[in-house]
C-alpha cells in the first residue's frame, strides 16, 4: 500500500478508522478535498447541546445562588445545596458538551473537516478554565466556528470576536471608554473606576490576525481597544431588550470620535467601528502570513517549510481569505505529502486516534474527559489565550510519555481480550507500520500487551 492514504488519514485527518485506508484508496487529495467542499449541517452528535445563551443564562443563576442572601425561608444548608446544585448542572453541562464533540470526532467520515474544526477552536483559543467560561467554551466552536469554516476568514473572524465566550474571556464586556456616556456619568462620583481594557484587542492583533512583529505598536493595541469598548454580553432582559448571553453593544460605554489604527483613520460610529477595523486587519498581508504559518507548523511540520507558507499566504492574499481555497491549497501543498511522518501527535491526536482505529468511544462523558485530563490538555482549557502548544517538544517530556503508556496499558486491560492488536496496526497504519513493530506485537504475550506496543510504537504515536 502506499503511503499517501495513510498520511491523508493521520496527519491531515484524526487518525484512519477501520477499513477507512481502503476508503480513500489511490486519490487521497481528491478524498480530502471533498471534505472542504460546499457547506454541512449541523453534526447530529452536537443536537441538544446548549446554546450560549443558555450556557450563560446557567451560569447566571449559580452566581445568584452563591451570592443570595438567607432569607426566612431558606435556610443556610439549603443555600448550599442550591449552590452546588448549580455548580454541577454547569460541570455537567461541560462535560456533555465534551462527550458530543469527541463521540463525532471518533465517528465522523470528514475527518479532515473535522480536524479543521479543532484546529481554528485552537487558533481562536478561550479556556473553561475561567468559572464565567465553563459553559461558555464549546459554544464558541459550534456556534462561530463550525459554521465559518466554509467562509471567509474575515466572516470567521467576526462571529469569533463577537461572540460571548470570547468577550467574557477577555473580559471586554467592563471595558468603558474614558469619555464615553458611562465615564461621565460616573465622574466624580464614588463608583468603581472605569476604564478600558486592552485584552482583546491586543489577542486579535497578537494571536488572531497579524502576529507579533508585524508593525503594530502599543499605540494601536490601546487604540483598537477604545474602538472596542463597548462590545459586551447582554444580561437583563428588560433593560437590553435581548437575550441574556448574547453579544450585545452597549452604547453608552463606547468611546466617541475618530481613531487611527494602523495608520488608518477609522470614523464609524458605534460598533461598526471596531467591526471596520476586524476587516482590514483580517485582509492585512501580515495576516495571511501569519495563519499560513500556523497552518503550515499544524499540518507539515514543527518548523514550517518556507515555500509551503508563502504559497499558502499567496493563496490567502489573491483569495481574500478564502477558507475552502486556503485548505485546498495545504492539502496540494508537496511538503505535506513527504515522508517520515514529522508531527509527534498531542494528548487530543493521541486519544482521538486511539478511540478511531478502535472504533470505540467510552459511553459516559467522565470516562470521555478522564484521558485528556490525565495526558494534560483538558479540552477547552488551554494555558493561554494563545491556545495549545503545536510542536513536540511542548509534549515529548518523560512524564507526558509515561503516562501515555499508563493509558495506553488501561486501554489493553479493558479491550484487549477482544483486541487483534496487529491487524488493527495494518488497519490504521498500512504500509507506516515497520517490521520491526510487527514483530513485537506478534510476540507479545496477550492481545492487551501487544495493545499496547502498537500504541507505544513511534508510527502510531507521529501523523
């Protein structure tokens, strides 16, 4: 067999499920390909789960519970109990969330798709790590992202900025304009101090479109800040006339007047003014080079072949940022097709892949979590704003490599009595999988042994 299906599925894919290898057979690009084109509905593994809205709305109501007063009905244990009451529908809710995209990232057909999806989830990072977030974080990616991929980058750019688990992540809903209606009101009174606050704007430059060392300076960061406030998440029904947990522009909070970003005077008025900004900065020269290089170090390699990001740059350039156009042109990208694998998978890679080639998806949500939790990249809770670590020095360590083995030996204990590790090894891996792991799995003592030596192999452990 050659190599190119088994790169299609491992390292452009999630990892090739039984009998998926035969499936792409002699034209992996076009099987690739296929996967961008045209638009999808909503995966039927993601009905049910809540919206933002509701997420927020949830969150809401367990702050109230964990700050209300005792009052002559409710004594103090009841107050405890509705507090963890709410605590645990929001940890269940995360959780549930988790088990919905990693049961469709186990049994979808489009894994290509699908990886695309993880990767712009990462790209545009937000972490549930944060208490306001918990609920929040998914719908970030089944509310902004899945649906943009087959977009524009300046439409995805938008929705992702706009909506609330990124406001509230970077905390840009208290960000108040020294002269705007608020800061005036609140002058000389005592009230809280107001004030803007940099974050987002400084992650959109910085992380989302055009990278560090790209021109913009403090200046810019402070500016587009101001040009932002106002950009916040609706909370009471009656006084916004929305939705609690939608984006929501609240004018009296945002800056007046001109501003000058980038050189560029921006003179909008309200919330089309930072809206103005989001789409030249997603068109931006040093945006396009900026993602081609994620791109680049996510699908070829650690350190991203020059050639591979320019043309993919060129691409996002002529094409507006054309997302469909930008992909196409990663998968007919020469370096990406070149042998050995070089990617050293992540937890995410490492269980989602495990779960694919077993064709297997634990039943409850915890058991779904437990392996991410245990190999460190708890899904949605990156360290950052600048999302999960993509090379493999990040992942490599000693102790991340023993406890991989640790689940992996979990894994043979709970599946392999049933488990023919060698001919799931030729089903995932093809022609990838050397002799010389062939033969140690053919000596292996037990079908959960050689479980996990084919796990433990450095061809199943590299895409």
């Amino acid at each position: 067999m050659s190599l190119t299906p088994i790169i299609a599925a491992n390292r452009f894919g999630l990892g090739a499920r039984p009998g998926e290898l035969a499936a792409i057979g002699g034209d992996p690009q076009s099987w690739l390909i296929k996967q961008i084109t045209g638009t999808r509905p909503a995966p039927a593994e993601l009905n049910g789960l809540p919206s933002s809205a509701l997420a927020f709305q949830t969150f809401a109501d367990a702050l109230r519970q964990r700050f209300s007063r005792k009052d002559d009905k409710a004594s103090d244990e009841e107050i405890a109990k509705r507090r963890e009451a709410g605590r645990k529908q929001i940890g269940a809710m995360y959780r549930d969330q988790v088990a919905a995209r990693y049961r469709l990232a186990v049994r979808t057909e489009e894994s290509f798709r699908e990886r695309l999806v993880h990767f712009w989830t990462n790209h545009f990072a937000v972490s549930a790590d944060k208490a306001q977030v918990v609920g929040l974080a998914a719908t970030l990616e089944y509310e902004a992202i899945r649906p943009h991929i087959g977009g524009r980058f300046v439409d995805l750019l938008l929705a992702v900025e706009s909506h609330p688990a990124m406001i509230l992540y970077l905390d840009n809903q208290g960000s108040i304009g020294p002269n705007s209606t608020v800061a005036r009101r609140a002058a000389g009174r005592a009230e809280r101090k107001v004030d803007i606050n940099e974050n987002l704007a400084r992650e959109i430059l910085e992380l989302h479109t055009l990278g560090v060392n790209s021109g913009y300076t403090q200046t810019d960061v402070t500016t587009f800040a101001l040009a932002l406030t106002g950009w916040s998440v609706s909370s009471k029904i009656g006084k916004e006339s929305q939705t609690p947990g939608q984006f929501f522009f609240r004018a009296g909070a945002h800056e007046p007047e001109a501003k000058t970003i980038l050189g560029k005077r921006y003179a909008q008025e309200g919330v089309e003014q930072a809206r103005a900004v989001l789409r030249d900065v997603a068109n931006h020269p040093a945006t396009a080079t900026h993602v081609a290089t994620k791109l680049a170090r996510h699908f070829i390699a650690d350190e991203p072949p020059a050639a591979a990001v320019e043309r993919l740059a060129k691409v996002f350039r002529d094409t507006e940022g054309d997302l469909p156009s930008l992909h196409r042109a990663l998968v007919e990208s020469p370096e990406a097709w070149q042998k050995p694998a070089t990617k050293f998978k992540t937890p995410h890679d490492f269980v989602v892949s495990t779960f694919r080639m077993l064709d297997f998806v634990p039943q409850l949500p915890q058991q779904i979590l437990s392996p991410f939790q245990l190999l460190g990249q708890r899904p949605y809770t990156p360290g950052s704003p600048a999302g999960w670590p993509d090379t493999a020095n990040e992942w490599d360590g000693p102790d991340a490599l023993l406890k991989r083995i640790e689940w992996a030996s979990a894994m043979g204990e709970r599946l392999g009595s049933k488990a023919q590790p060698l001919a799931l090894g030729q089903q995932a891996l093809g022609a990838a999988l050397l002799e010389r792991t062939r033969t140690a799995i053919s000596r292996a003592e037990s079908g959960a042994q050689g479980l996990v030596l084919l796990l433990a192999s450095p061809e199943f452990q590299r895409r």
